[in-house]
C-alpha cells in the first residue's frame, strides 16, 4: 500500500502525463488515503478528465473535487445558443428518447430534467452533455420510471468486473428496493466502485442508485 506522498507523487504524475489536461493550476493533497483536488480548470470536460484521472491511480479511497471552471475567455456564445445546442445534440443522441429531457441553462451551468425509461439513459444524457463546448457546470435531475427490476444484478457486477479484468469481489452487497439498488461492502479500487454502479445503472428498471461501497 502506498504512502500518502507517494500517492500524492503518482496522482501528479498522471495529470502531467495525460494530454487532455492543463495541470498548472491544480494542487493535490492526499490524507489518509483521501486525494484532494483544488484549483481551477478551462472547462468542465477537462475537470471530468481530472477526476477520471486521480480514480485511475491505485490505492486511493476516495477523490474530492474542489476544482472550479475558469473559461480561459468569456463565451462566444450565449446560454439561448447552448441550450438549443444541448437540446439538439440529445435529440441526435443513439438511446436518449426525443422530447423527454427538458433543458435548462444558466451562466453555462446546465440542468437536465424529465422522466426516461431506463437509468442508462439518464447517465447517457449526462455524460453527453458533461463533453460540450461552454458547459461549466452540469446538474442532472432526470428520473426514472419505475419497472421491474432484474433480479441478477449482483450476478451481473460479478462479471462486469471479471470482465474488466478486476476481481470479482463477493464483499459488494446488493439491496434493491423499489427500483433503487443500493450497493454496501468493499472493493479493492475506485475502477471497481465505478464498474460497480455503471453496471448497477445499466440494469433493466433501476431508477436509482445509492452507492455506499468502501475502498479497502
């Protein structure tokens, strides 16, 4: 297990090494496994970048974003032109249905609403906003209908991890309630957290999920 400096060391290392991020006004502190990311970045996907960056680094138990968006120049365009933007794209999007998400944008910061059938429709819409030009900020209020839930969730985390080539771990609980899957236990990295929920959201009939998974 790594040392806090050394975690601190690898983490700045990766965010120099990756091409897709400016590094120059971040600051990493690490405590007790703990990275903490402060400073500011020219735009949202790039802060994205950073978070997916500091997860990729083993040993860590936990990212904090405290990153604010610094456009390098004001927008050329206004929020009238970002929203009929965004609102085209998820029109165009494969799996997003037509005229169910509503947007709304303010000073760049874009909120989604609206009801779909499926949670991996809701967490496409926000990783296809989350990737465009002058959004600064993203908050995604777009529920899902309740269905019946598959009852081999947990079967499924098992091999979406196997085949990621991570451990199955046996220590991830899965209770769901209601359409809401909450995932309980400990995992052995971020990646395996974050295979956990995308696969626990990619389920048929979740229309939630509460993730309170450790890292060990």
């Amino acid at each position: 297990m790594k040392s806090d400096e050394a975690l601190k060391h690898d983490i700045e290392q990766e965010l120099l090494w990756d091409s897709a991020i400016d590094a120059r006004n971040i600051n990493v502190t690490v405590h007790g496994r703990v990275v903490t990311l402060e400073g500011s970045v020219s735009s949202y996907p790039q802060k994205l970048a950073v978070q997916k960056a500091a997860q990729r680094v083993a040993d860590s138990r936990a990212v904090v974003l405290e990153l604010v968006v610094r456009p390098p120049s004001p927008s050329k365009h206004t929020d009238e032109e970002l929203a009929a933007a965004v609102m085209s794209t998820l029109k165009w999007q494969e799996g997003v249905p037509e005229n169910a998400i509503q947007v709304v944008v303010d000073h760049g910061c874009v909120t989604l609403s609206g009801e779909v059938n499926h949670g991996y429709q809701r967490q496409t819409a926000e990783t296809v906003v989350s990737r465009m030009r002058d959004v600064v900020g993203l908050s995604n209020q777009i529920t899902v209908r309740g269905a019946e839930v598959a009852t081999d969730i947990r079967t499924q985390i098992g091999h979406a991890l196997a085949r990621r080539a991570q451990r199955e771990s046996a220590r991830v609980n899965v209770n769901v309630h209601d359409g809401v899957v909450r995932l309980t236990g400990t995992v052995d990295s971020l990646a395996e957290k974050r295979a956990a929920c995308g696969v626990a959201w990619a389920a048929k009939g979740v229309r939630w999920v509460v993730d309170e998974l450790s890292v060990a």
